[in-house]
C-alpha cells in the first residue's frame, strides 16, 4: 500500500482533516502523520468526497 501524508484534526490522530502530496511546514500543520491508503482513517475521509466523473 501507498502511504498518504496527512492532516489529522487534533494530537489524538483519530479524524483527518486534508491529505497532501508533499510534507507540510509543521509549524503551520502541526497535526501532519502518515498513513496508508488502506488505513480505517484514511478510508473515512476519502469517503467524504464523491467519485470524479471525468465526463462531467
């Protein structure tokens, strides 16, 4: 699996709040983590946003 850098809400790491594709300034984001793309987490958040229809 892939790992996915992520922020999550608060110091517990139990909600993600964005994902990136590159590490942030933790003084800006300073709940960034790493996960994998399979990883429970992860899974919910992406859920949050429907499937790209590439015809519009």
């Amino acid at each position: 699996m892939a790992i996915v850098i992520v922020e999550f809400t608060d110091d517990t790491e139990t909600t993600i709040k964005a994902s990136y594709s590159a590490p942030q300034d933790p003084a800006d984001h300073p709940h960034m983590g790493e996960v994998e793309e399979d990883d429970p987490r992860y899974v919910a958040f992406m859920a949050l946003f429907p499937p790209s229809n590439p015809w519009g």
